[in-house]
C-alpha cells in the first residue's frame, strides 16, 4: 500500500482533485480490495491507471500454509511473503475463540538478535522493512477474512444466519515476528500509525503490542510516544548468566539497565507490561530459577506490580536449537505441562499476574520462535 501523503502528491501530479487520494487509501485499507477493479467509487478509466502504477500491496504471496481456502478450518495460517527484491518474511494469523483475530508481523528480514532458542535468529540480519511492507501483511489477511462470518471456523460458532453475520477482521495486532522492533523504530512507530488511522484500518493502539529483547534506547523512546501501544519484554531469564547465555542482547543491556528502563516506562505511562518467559526445561524453570524471577521482579517493581505481567511460553522445538552457551545441558527441550502449571501457580502465590500462553502453529512450524525456516 502507499500513504495517504504519497497518494496525495500522486493524484495532483496526474490532474485529479486531492480527494480522491482518500478514496484511493480507503479502498485499499478499508475496503481492502485485492484487485483495483474492485474500486467501484473510482473512475473505471482509472482501473487501468492504478492497475499499471499503484501496487495494492507491496508484498507478493509466495505460499499460505495450510492453505487459503483452508482458513475457516484451522486456528493458525502462516504466509510467507516475497518482498520487491525477493527476501522473504512470513507472518502467522491466529483465531482465537469468541472472533478474535490476532496477526503475528514481522519488522525486518531476519533477525540480528540471536537468540539462542529462536530459529529466527539462525537467518542473521537482511534489511529493515519499510513501514507499508509491515502494514501490507496485516492487509493481506485482512483481505483473507474479509468474506468469513463471524464464528467461521471457531470452537464456539455463533447461531446466526450466514447472510446476516457480520464478517470476520483482525481484532489484534503483535509486533512479534521476524526481527527486533525496536531496531526498526521509525517505520514500526509509522506503520502503528497507518494501522490506527481512523480513515483508514482504524485498529485501536491498545489492540496492538510491540515486543523487544530488551533494546534499552528503544524503550526509553517508546515512552515518550503518545500511543498507547503494549509493550512486551522478552526476558526469559531470572540473571545475567542465564540472560547471557541464551540472549546475546544482555550483554549489551544487562538486567540492571533494562529493568530501570521499563520501570521508568511504567513511570511516565501508567501501563503494564508484558514479561515474555520461554520455559526451556533444566535452563531457566527451576523452582529457584522462579523464585529469584519473583525476587527481581519485585526488587525493580516494588510499587508498580500491579503494571507486571508475566507470559509462560512454551519452548517450540527448532531444527537448529542445539545447545545452549555456556550452560551445562545438552539440547533445549520443553518444561513439561505440569512444571508449567507449577511455575504458574507458584507466580500467582507470590502476588505475580500470569498467564499461560496457549500454543498457536506449532504444527506448521508457525509458533514463537519458529519463523524463517521453513
């Protein structure tokens, strides 16, 4: 898609009145047309025009997996996209109960980050994208669900008439795909804005969340934004040993960096945060690895703990996660679903919000930690 500013410049520059750059915006982020001749409040001689030199999207689809006409029949889609010079990035649609629609996007074209339990971060770092490739995956599975009705393909169908329920759209957008975004700040804080565009996609910020590894700038930045975007913290780790050894970036921005950080965060906006724990089973799951994750983050949130917010994840299991640095296991494998219950139950005890993230694409290798590889 383009911005309105550029559509603005480009129906000038061709002798048309500024308006119909709107019309032009909204038939792509409203309408979500896929083909210009579906712009039925355009010229049709201007079909052609816009058919030769406006791109609806400017991401091609490579492959849908399972399959398009497959979206009322499984709760995960993922499409792997081409960009214009041929990199690809995917992104994953997850339906949830009750006809919420959540889009996983991805920031970049890799990832420099190297997290030691994401296949992702195997890829190493392409480019940035651009702000519209960011909004263009959201856009296409939009499009995707435009023509599904409301309880189409979920546990809980609601009894309604086809021809009178209303259509499925995307209800959530996560920043939490391939590549960190806060390495791409400008075009992630840019395509937020498009996506919130009340003339546009018109998708609240608290129905978004942007998640970092721990970029310290990045977060300091963020809290000076006038969005009420989430944010999300992938810490997964209760100390720097840990931290270091499964995620590169603490090296850089250690906990007694990036903790201060967020509580200054949580200062300045009020809002919670999202701690992402990936639990790897005999690295970070320990009854005395949870305890001292309950000891931190009440030592750094000591009067924001309402704001504090921890995500169990399970660990999805990569072709290439071998083996850790520096820590005395063998491979990664998953905590177990009772250490699980046991980790959340033991958070909850000691006044810590969590919850356990259910499982999305593990079996299209689609789930966190998965992108890139196949």
């Amino acid at each position: 898609m383009q911005t309105i500013n550029y559509l603005e410049k480009w129906v000038i520059d061709h002798g048309q009145p500024k308006y119909r750059a709107k019309q032009i915006y909204q038939a792509v982020t409203k309408n979500l047309i896929s083909s210009w001749d579906e712009a039925i409040e355009l010229p049709k001689d201007w079909h052609e025009i816009l058919n030769r030199e406006i791109k609806i999207s400017e991401l091609k689809v490579k492959e849908v997996v399972p399959g398009r006409g497959l979206i009322n029949q499984t709760p995960t889609t993922k499409i792997a996209f081409l960009t214009h010079n041929n990199q690809v990035i995917e992104s994953v649609l997850m339906r949830h109960d009750r006809d919420r629609n959540t889009v996983c996007v991805s920031t970049q074209v890799g990832c420099p980050m190297d997290c030691k339990f994401c296949a992702t971060g195997k890829l190493g770092f392409t480019r940035n994208l651009e702000a519209e490739e960011i909004v263009d995956q959201v856009l296409e599975f939009a499009r995707m669900l435009k023509n599904v009705t409301v309880g189409a393909g979920s546990s809980r169908p609601k009894k309604q008439d086809a021809e009178t329920a209303p259509l499925q759209k995307i209800t959530n957008i996560v920043f939490m795909g391939m590549g960190e975004s806060f390495l791409n700040y400008e075009n992630v804080i840019t395509a937020i804005k498009i996506l919130n565009d009340k003339d546009g996609f018109n998708l609240g910020h608290r129905h978004m969340t942007i998640s970092t590894s721990g970029i310290v700038p990045g977060i300091e930045r963020f809290a000076e934004e006038k969005i009420q975007t989430n944010l999300a913290i992938s810490l997964h780790a209760p100390n720097d040993k840990i931290r270091d050894a499964i995620m590169p970036v603490n090296q850089k921005y250690p906990l007694k960096m990036l903790l201060p950080a967020v509580s200054e965060y949580m200062e300045k906006t009020g809002r919670k945060v999202f701690f992402e724990y990936v639990l790897l089973k005999g690295v970070n799951d320990s009854n005395e690895n949870i305890q001292e994750l309950i000891a931190l983050l009440k030592r750094y949130f000591v009067n924001q703990m309402q704001l504090v917010h921890v995500n169990l994840i399970g660990f999805n299991l990569i072709e290439e996660a071998n083996a850790t640095q520096g820590l005395c296991v063998p491979s990664f494998e998953p905590s177990s679903k009772e250490r699980t219950r046991s980790i959340f139950d033991l958070l909850q005890k000691n006044g810590i919000l969590s919850t356990v993230r259910y499982h999305f694409g593990g079996d299209i290798n689609a789930a966190c930690g998965q992108l890139g590889r196949k």
